[in-house]
C-alpha cells in the first residue's frame, strides 16, 4: 500500500505527475479539486456552494471539503493506495487528514510562480472526461478536441489572470505551514518541477523507490 501527497502551485504539474504516476502503479488519484468540479458540473447542492469560491480562486469551506474528502476516502477503492492531489492544502486540512490515514511521502512540485502562471493560462481540459492538457507541451491530436473521448476542450473558469495571482498567494500562504505539519509525519521531496515532465517524473520516482516510468510505458502502461 503506498500514500503519496503531491503539493506545488496551480500550473506547477500536480495532475500531471499524479496522472503519471496513478497510471502504471495501480494507485488511485484522488483530487479534491476534481471532485468539486465534478460537484459543480453536476449542478449539485455542494456544487451551488462551491462554485462562487472556485471562480474566485479562493479554498472552499473547510468542513465542506473535509466532508467531501473523508467521504471519497471511506469508499476505499484504493487497495494498493492513492496519490492525492490538492488536500490536505493547509495545516488544519493535514491535522484532519493525519487523524484518520498516514501518508508515505510528499512531493512538492517546485517552479517559479511566473513559469506556473504561464502553464496555467496555456491549460486546457475536457470538459467531458476532465483529461487535461497544455498548448505548451501536452497538445490535443486535434485542435480543441479531446484525444480520449472527442468531447470539446475548455479553460477553466479559475485559470485567468487574475484568479491565479489569488491562488498562487494562497498557495505561497499555507505551503510552509503546510509542509512543516508534513514533514513531522512523512518525509517531504522538494523537486524542482520547472523541468519537462518525463524528467520530473523520474527523479519523483527515484525519491520514491519506484519503477522507472519509462519502464511502465515500454510494458504498454500508457500508449494509446
Ligand atoms: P485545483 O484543481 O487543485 O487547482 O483546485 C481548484 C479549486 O478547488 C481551488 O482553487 C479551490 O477553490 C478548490 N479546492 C481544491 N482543493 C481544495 C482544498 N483542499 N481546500 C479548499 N478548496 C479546495
């Protein structure tokens, strides 16, 4: 059973890495920002009151986010583990994490805020299966298409300008207490994630003790 927590700004690789590394481990990616947005999407009554906050760029309440996470946790599909991505995001989100699960390790994704900025504004995501891509580095086959399922792709609402200056302060806020809190429980790898993703993925994987990447995909892991 392996706990991974992956941490960093937006734009910083969290669903990318986590993606990665879900893919050929037969872990389950577990995001709380996926599961509002899942909640929104649906029109649910959490998703009526979530929605304000996210478009803004600020946490959603705490003990909403506490229910919704304990919630998917208790479904226990996740028998060789989980990599979470975006919770706990603070010190009192990791206190309510801690009491209930331990964690093997925390990656933090490191990149300068203006190089996450710029992947952020270059981000797309389909709207249908949530697969996310980057006009950067990580095109569709088919301009603004979805590879997997042919749904359109959108921006999000949250990754402007504006709401990202927001979320980059929060996330600068609360990492140092955040990581603090971590690191009395599990050990926390700062890695240096400006570089291209397969680069980061290997040393995310070397820290980690696990199988090469590149391995999974020659096993047939991740080719369409
Ligand atoms: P993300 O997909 O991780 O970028 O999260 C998108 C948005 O969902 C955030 O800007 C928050 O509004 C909300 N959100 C995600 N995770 C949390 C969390 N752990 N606590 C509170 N709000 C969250």
């Amino acid at each position: 059973m392996r706990k991974y927590l992956l941490v960093g700004v937006p734009g910083s690789g969290k669903s990318t890495h986590t993606a990665m590394l879900t893919r050929d481990l037969d872990l389950v990616r577990i995001s709380a920002g996926d599961i509002l947005r899942w909640h929104v999407g649906h029109h649910t009554k959490i998703g009526a009151r979530v929605r304000q906050a996210m478009a803004a760029g600020r946490l959603v309440d705490e003990s909403l986010v506490e229910g919704v996470m304990r919630e998917r946790l208790e479904q226990h599909d996740w028998n060789h583990g989980f990599v979470l991505d975006g919770f706990p995001r603070n010190q009192r989100q990791a206190e309510f994490f801690l009491e209930r699960y331990d964690l093997d390790a925390v990656i933090c994704l490191d990149v300068p805020d203006a190089q996450a900025r710029d992947r952020a504004l270059s981000r797309r995501m389909c709207g249908d299966c949530g697969l996310d891509y980057n006009l950067i580095g990580g095109r569709p086959r088919c301009e603004g298409v979805c590879d997997s399922c042919g749904s359109h792709l959108e921006t999000r609402e949250d990754d402007t300008p504006e709401v990202l200056t927001a979320r980059i302060e929060d996330h600068r806020e609360s990492i140092a207490a955040l990581l603090d809190r971590l690191r009395r429980k599990a050990p926390v790898f700062v890695v240096d994630a400006s570089r291209d993703p397969e680069t980061v993925q290997e040393e995310i994987r070397t820290l980690l003790g696990l199988p090469s990447h590149r391995f999974g995909r020659q096993q047939g892991g991740d080719q369409p």
